[in-house]
C-alpha cells in the first residue's frame, strides 16, 4: 500500500545575493529539515541558489482569484498614485 | 451565471496567450487532460532512469560514471518537478504512482526498449533526449503556468544530457571497429522507436485538436517529428552513421527530409504492454516503491515523535 503521509512543502529559492526568495515548486517531506535537504538535492543542483525557504504548503494563506475584484480593483482608480499623474512643465529639471 | 462568467475569463485567458494558474477556475476536461499528460510525462521521467541506470555501475571510466549519474539523477528530478505540477491540480503523487504501478497510467513507450551496449546511453542521450527536447521546448509556453515552468526548467537541463551522448558517440567513432560497429547496431535499435515518441500519426490522434484549442499542446505530432528528422540528419552525418532508413533524403520542394513509414502496430504494441521490457518497468518500480516503504513510515513516524516533544 503506497501511502503518502509526507505533507508538501513549498520551496523558495534566492539565486544570488541581492535577490529576493522565488517561489520554484514543491516537495514532500516528513518534516522542515528534510524538506530543506530534498530542496537542495532538487532544486539546486547547478548553483541555482545560495539560500533555501521550505514552507508546509498547508501553511501558505493565499488571496483566490475570486478575490482579485475586492483585493486588486481598488487599485486601478487610484491614479495619482502613479508619477505620471502629475504634470510638470519640461523646464523643470530633475523630477 | 458565476459558471458563464469563469468560462469567459478562462478562454479570454488562453486567447490571450496567459497562463492559466492553479486557482483559477478551469473546465474539468481541461483539468483532466493536464492532469494525465503531467503525470505520463512524470512517469516516463521516473521510468526513463531505469535503461540508463543500469549501466552506472558498468561505465568505463570514472568521468562517464560521474556523467551518467547526474543525467539519470536529473531525470528522477525532473519526475518530481513534474508531480509537484500535478500536484497543483489536485492530483497526489502517491495516487499517480499507484496508478503508475497498477498499469491504470501510461509513459513513454521508448523506455520499454533494453540497453544492450555502452553505445545505448550515448544514442539514448542524442536521439531520446534530443527528441524529448524537440517536444518540451513548445511546451515551455505551454497554457498551464506551473507546467510551462517545470518545461523551462527540465530544458535548461536536457541541453546536457544531449551534448554529454552525443561526445560519448564521438569518442567510441573515434576507437576501434567493434566501438564503431556497436554505435551503429545502438542507432539501427534506436531511431525508429524515437520516431515513434511523437505519438500517433495526426489523423490519428484525436486529442490534438482540443489540446491545441487549450495551448497544452503548440504543434502536432507530425510537425514535431518533421523538425526532429531535419535536426538528427546533419548531426548523424557528422557522427558518421547511418540512419536505418532507406528513404530518408531530402526533399527540396517541401524544404524538408521525406522519411519512411513508421510501423504503428509496433508502438501500438509497446504501448499496449507487450514490448520488450514493459514487464521489468514496472517491476522494478513497485519493488522500490514497495522496498522504500518502511523508510517512509519511519521517517514520518519519525517526525510525528519529534513535534510531539
Ligand atoms: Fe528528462
Ligand atoms: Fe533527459
């Protein structure tokens, strides 16, 4: 009986200093630090990294795309919040 | 209403050519399709490790021993990309597995065919992989967003698996005789059933049309097998070989190579389980799934323990 009792991880991997943690897929573990080494066997076989996230996918809090009006919507009227919404003449330098 | 609305954004998505992502609502066709297609590609990845590994510990020399670990384990990565793809539709790796083993799930009938000689991991890797690349690279634009990044990924990858088989068979032209003559007896084996790893003619292969409506799929069968002849022909010249088709030339109005008939009852055949090593496949896969078993109970049991503490 193949039975997975491993929960899933998901996995962030920073490509190199100066860079933030991107999101690159998931695993399954028994736990955190397992998790960490599977990333690195996985993940990171060619210097793709210099530092690992493991996270328990049950963990993860997500916005669903049913959200997107309530969550994102507001944004889009919301224009003098964008530079470009503002008009300076020409022969003002350095704005 | 709400349905009609999904449907909408859904379609409107794939027209304009963006990814569909793992919450979003999507037709069950369309979630079914994937769902097999990733794991058939997971299997065959998971599969695949088999011909290759069984020549790890008889490579003839340490460098080729180093070379064809990381290829073999490469592919069980790109396996596990593979699920965790899966996996974002719903699916559950150990339930694609069972499947695997129970037959109740396919993978690609070219790893149904033994590795008789060193020259098979070399052919495997310019012709098998050369020709999982000439598929994968469309599928990198491929209209489900966790997909299409395992493709990008995976073909990162598989660019080394090519080139590393491809100097093997240098190197064994540049020996002896025998050396020569086992790369040709490996390319005689070869060629047809990589032919074949495009699947059934168009005609033939009812899903195409739906899967490329849905930008799973970018390109037919037959145009993919088209490119894969046109790439392998000055590569086999350069190596020096023959391919084992007597009506292989070129052809100058259609700006392409014409090429034989492809026997279809022998994949159908292979596919269906009768090929030469489907039997073993599958063995060896539930005897490691199996053997493997109280390592997965310990280690969760394992870890149950620890986060009791
Ligand atoms: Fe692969
Ligand atoms: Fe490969």
């Amino acid at each position: 009986m193949i039975q997975h009792e491993w929960p899933l991880y998901e996995v962030f991997v920073r490509a190199k200093r100066g860079l933030n943690h991107v999101h690159v897929g998931s695993l399954r573990a028994a736990d955190h630090e397992m998790a960490l080494h599977h990333a690195r066997d996985l993940y990171t076989r060619r210097n793709e990294g210099v530092s690992i996230w493991v996270v328990r996918s049950d963990d993860v809090v997500a916005s669903g795309p049913d959200d997107k009006d309530a969550f994102f919507a507001p944004s889009g009227d919301k224009v003098y919040r964008h530079p470009t919404h503002y008009s300076i003449p020409d022969s003002v330098p350095h704005i | 209403m709400e349905g009609v609305m999904s449907e909408q954004t859904f379609t409107a998505t794939i027209e304009k050519d963006q990814r569909i992502e793992p919450r979003d609502w999507m037709p069950d066709g369309y979630r079914k399709t994937m769902i097999r297609q990733i794991a058939q590609h997971a299997h065959s990845e998971i599969i695949g490790m088999q011909p290759e590994g069984a020549w790890i510990t008889r490579a003839p020399s340490l460098r080729r021993k180093a070379i064809l670990l990381a290829k073999v384990q490469d592919e069980a990565g790109h396996g596990l990309y593979l699920y965790s793809a899966a996996e974002t539709l719903g699916a559950d790796r150990g339930d694609l597995t069972r499947r695997l083993i129970e037959g109740r799930q396919k993978y690609s009938s070219i790893f149904n065919y033994p590795t008789l000689s060193f020259a098979d991991v070399g052919v495997i890797g310019w012709l098998v992989d050369g020709a999982a690349i000439c598929n994968q690279v469309p599928l990198c634009r491929s209209s489900y967003g966790p997909y299409a990044r395992a493709m990008i990924r995976i073909c990162k990858e598989e660019s080394f698996h090519q080139r590393q088989g491809y100097e093997l068979l240098m190197t064994m032209m540049r020996g002896t005789e025998a050396q020569r003559e086992m790369v040709q007896d490996a390319v005689n084996r070869w060629w047809w059933p990589s032919l074949m790893m495009f699947g059934p003619p168009d005609a033939e292969s009812p899903n195409t049309a739906q899967s490329m409506a849905w930008k799973i799929k970018r390109h037919t069968n037959d145009e993919l097998r088209q490119r894969f002849v046109d790439m392998s022909v000055p590569q086999a010249e350069a190596l020096g070989v023959t391919l084992p088709d007597p009506d292989l030339r070129w052809n100058d109005d259609r700006g392409h190579h014409d090429f034989g008939a492809i026997d279809w009852s022998e994949l159908k055949r292979v596919i269906s389980g009768d090929g030469p090593m489907n039997t073993e496949r599958i063995a060896n896969r539930r005897r490691a799934d199996e053997e493997g078993a109280w390592v997965r109970e310990a280690a969760a049991a394992h870890a149950g323990k620890r986060a009791a503490t």
